[in-house]
C-alpha cells in the first residue's frame, strides 16, 4: 500500500486467514522487490514523484 501523505510504502507478506505474517514500512528511498520476480526490484519514490497521478507514475516505472 503507498501512502502518499507520509511518502512511504507499505508492504504485506505470507497472507493467511489471520491476517499477514508480515509488515513492512519502507521509507521513499528504500528498494523493495517482488516476492514473485525476485529479479525485478524498484525504489519506492519511483511513486511518489511530486506532479504525477497515480496512472502516469505505474505507467512511468514500467508496470
């Protein structure tokens, strides 16, 4: 989840019926990678670059 008021990314791992075994809160300038692609990794403030809505920011990192 990005929360863009407090620039920072919020990530959520080994979901269960209980909730997630995992939470992570990164700050703008940590890389996070994707469980699934562990090749594929990204900077959070990829996203949270001022003046882009959200559509034009995916759009611009590639996803």
């Amino acid at each position: 989840m990005l929360d863009i008021n407090q620039r920072q990314l919020h990530v959520f791992r080994e979901s269960s019926e209980d909730g997630y075994g995992s939470q992570m809160i990164l700050l703008e300038d940590a890389t996070a990678g994707l469980s699934a692609f562990s090749t594929c990794t990204f900077c959070a403030r990829q996203m949270l670059q001022p003046g882009l809505a959200t559509s034009e920011a995916i759009e611009k990192i590639g996803f």
